[in-house]
C-alpha cells in the first residue's frame, strides 16, 4: 500500500522497492493531485510518473430507493476517523448511522445510545446511504493517500448533502460550500457546528446538493472515468 511507514527502516526499503518497481512502469495512475506531491516527496518518484484520474460515481445499474430520513449516514473502513464522529454527534439528539465489516475500528470507543453499528451487505450500504438526511466522512489525518472518493461522490449524486475532511484529494473533488462542505480532520467541534448548519439550514443545503449532483452527473460518471482510461491508454499505444 502507498502509505508511509512508521518504521524507518521499513520506510527506507519500501522507497527502494518502488524506485525498482518504477523503472518498468510508464504511469502511476492516482486518484488525487495531491498524491502526486505526495508520493514523489515521500518515495522519490519522478513526477512525470504519476498521472491524476478522478475517480468516479458508482451507482449505475443498481437498485435502492432515494428518502430522506431523519440520520446521518456514516461508512466504510479505509483510514477513516470514527472517534471524531462519535464525539461530534455525542450531544446531539440525532441518530448516526455507522456502517462498516471492521468492528477492531471501534474498539474501545465509548459509542452513545444515538449512534448504532451496523455490518450491512453492499446493498444494504447502497440504501441507508440512499435514505440518510446527509453523509459525513471524517477521515484521518497525515495520510499520503485519498480516501473515501467512491462515498462522497455516491451521496453526492443521491443529493446527499456530504461533510469530508480535509484530507489528500478531497479538494478535486469538492468545493467548500459550494458542493460540500470541507472540515478540518480531527476538530470535533467544527465537524458538529458543520452537521448543526446542514440540519438547519435548508435553502443553504438545497443549493449545495444540486451543485453537487451536477459536478458528478458531467465530470465523474463511469463513462467519463472510463473515457480518461481509453485516452490514457491511446497515449501510450502512441508513443510507441
């Protein structure tokens, strides 16, 4: 995985092994333009090795009914920060969705009587983020890697209004308060001021989700995922 190891050593062997592994490989492909930055500092990569893709929207061909009801939707495993969550949400009197396979990702953590864990299908996933009155995705801090783009551009299309952390990628993707709305990672009381402001505010949350729906719906479909691939591909069948 392109993470940065804690141990130096490991750190040190890991930057060798992808200088080798580099000097077969055309492209990197990333999903943010931050990880560009990213891995040339931390892995010593040539710049012009990495190539930003956006990622895309994933919800062609399924099934799920879009409502709005009264939680807030919370999901996945990877990097993400449910300490923040579940302290932001602790004085609220809202319910608080948390979806996820890893249960070692909350041990230990004192959960409230208003946030519930539940271990969906990917269906069932599919609907409680589909059903949830917004979607909120705190992720950790310091990481070299993005994270989460698959959830908050589903929920961005679903016309979820979405609360990311300010983490590597978000910001190709997101506009604050204009497509979403963009926190500090690991600053309990902004996330909450932030889940306060899109429960109360109803015309500043209409306005916010139909730019997103629209920032999805023209430039991070499948369709144009899979054009920038093909492009991609017919660059490098070209310079041969």
């Amino acid at each position: 995985l392109w993470k940065k190891e804690r141990n130096l050593l490991l750190r040190f062997f890991k930057k060798i092994l992808f200088k080798i592994v580099s000097s077969s490989v055309t492209y990197f492909v990333t999903w943010s333009s931050d990880e560009i930055t990213n891995y040339t500092k931390e892995f010593g990569l040539a710049k012009d090795k990495l190539i930003f893709l956006p990622h895309h929207c994933s919800l062609d061909g399924y099934d799920f009914e879009v409502k709005d009801w009264d939680y807030i939707f919370f999901g996945g495993n990877s990097s993400r920060d449910y300490r923040t969550l579940i302290e932001a949400v602790r004085p609220l009197n809202v319910k608080t969705v948390i979806a996820l396979t890893d249960y070692s990702l909350i041990k230990g953590l004192d959960l409230p009587r208003n946030v519930e864990v539940v271990s969906p299908s990917p269906e069932g996933f599919r609907q409680l983020m589909a059903q949830a009155k917004m979607v909120v995705i705190p992720m950790e801090e310091g990481l070299l890697q993005s994270a989460g783009q698959q959830t908050y551009l589903n929920a961005m299309m679903l016309k979820k209004p979405v609360i990311v952390s300010d983490i590597a990628g978000v910001r190709d993707y997101l506009e604050d308060k204009i497509t979403g709305i963009i926190v500090p990672p690991k600053d309990v009381d902004t996330l909450r001021n932030a889940i306060n402001n899109v429960t109360l505010d109803g015309v500043y949350v209409k306005e916010i989700v139909e730019n997103a729906y629209l920032k999805v719906s023209r430039e991070f479909t499948l369709e144009k995922f899979v054009e920038r691939n093909l492009s991609l591909a017919e660059k490098l069948i070209n310079a041969k």
